[in-house]
C-alpha cells in the first residue's frame, strides 16, 4: 500500500496543471502574447532559435487537417517545451513538463484547418528558452458536387 500512495503523491508534486497556472496563455490569439503569458515578458525576450530542437511534420502537403503528425525532439535537457499554432484562434496547442532526466522525444497529432507554421518552445533547466518552427501546408477539400 505505501508504495502506491507514494507513486500518487510523487506524481502530484512533479505535474503542473498549466490551464490553471497561465490561463491567459491558453487564451491568446497570437504566439507573443501566449508565450509571453506564459513564460513571462523578460524571458520571452531573450529566446533564440536553436538546431538542437527538431520539429518533425509531414514534408507533403496534408489532405487529413484532423490529425496531423508531429513530433518534438531534442537532446537539451529541458524544463518543458510547448507547442504554438500560428493560425488558430487560440496558439498554444500543448505544454510537457520535463523532468530532469527525461528523453525529450513526444509524438502527438494535431489539428490545422489552414496552411501555418508550427512552434516548438523549450525551456532548458536554467530556464533560458529556444525555439524551432516548421511549416505545414493544409490542402482544402471542396466537398461541393462538380457540374456536369
């Protein structure tokens, strides 16, 4: 029993509910304000672009907009990293705390209904913040019936 109140209370004490802490980031429109809601003005001033993050995402043009395949890469130890979104109402996609020996190496799907550009943000453990970006370009369907 002890060692299961022990897994419980050890994931409480190393997870962050980042909805709740930065509620504005997840509010804002663009990538600025949402970072800057987010990791503070100050430290959002100093980030620089970095070849150490890679950002995987389908090299031809997506039909599927639904579920669009990333993956975030680095061999940085790392804080935590985020994910932005240049062309929805809303530009923070997802935050992952890190910890301090873990594998920086996350596959998610996400949603684009337009052609954009995809930001990976990296918070290293000194708290100095990197960035990559990649384009993704959406192909649009008409579902309309073609005349005849």
């Amino acid at each position: 029993m002890l060692g299961i109140y022990f897994t419980a209370f050890t994931s409480k004490i190393f997870s962050f509910d980042y909805r709740k802490i930065n509620a504005d980031a997840w509010q804002a429109s663009s990538i600025d304000v949402a970072a800057e809601a987010l990791y503070g003005k100050k430290k959002f001033a100093s980030i620089q672009k970095s070849t150490n993050i890679q950002l995987i995402v389908p090299s031809v043009s997506i039909i599927d907009s639904q579920n669009i395949p990333i993956v975030v890469h680095s061999s940085l130890k790392a804080k935590s990293v985020a994910i932005f979104v240049d062309t929805t109402p809303k530009s923070l996609v997802a935050v992952f705390s890190i910890g301090n020996d873990s594998v920086l190496n996350y596959e998610l799907m996400i949603r684009m209904d337009i052609k954009g550009t995809i930001f990976a943000v990296l918070e290293d453990l000194n708290e100095k913040l990197y960035y990559t970006r990649e384009y993704i370009d959406i192909v649009a369907l008409s579902c309309a019936p073609s005349e005849e």
